[in-house]
C-alpha cells in the first residue's frame, strides 16, 4: 500500500491538485503494478514565508510571483 506525501508551496486550484493526485497513482500503479485504491497521496501545503534558499525567503524572493489568486 503505498503512501506518498507531496509538498507543495500553498496557491495551488483544486483542479490541479486533483491532477497531480490522479497522475502519481496511475505512476505508482504502472510501476508497482499496484491497485488505484491501495495508493494515498497525501499533498502538504506549506505557506511560502515557511520556506527558505540559500537563507532568503521564498516570499522575498518572487515577491508578488506567486500570489495566490482571489476569486471572485
């Protein structure tokens, strides 16, 4: 039963993370010749403040980059 957590810096639409789901199970299946119902995908959402390189935050670094979007 294999269990993969992603981390992911936070912003990303629903949509995509269902896309990102489908596609590492159909990778786990085909390469572990699993079933779909055995795999958890776990996604971890991480504020980009939280998440540093080289010692500048992530946040600093891509200033306005990578804000998340409002819906209206």
């Amino acid at each position: 039963m294999p269990f993969v957590t992603i981390q992911i810096a936070e912003g990303h639409s629903i949509e995509l993370k269902r896309k990102l789901a489908q596609a590492v199970t159909n990778a786990l299946v085909s390469t572990l010749n699993t079933k779909p119902e055995w795999v958890t995908v776990h996604i971890d959402e991480f504020e980009r403040e939280n998440w540093a390189v080289g010692g500048v935050l992530h946040s600093d670094k891509h200033s306005g980059r990578h804000d998340e979007k409002t819906t209206k």
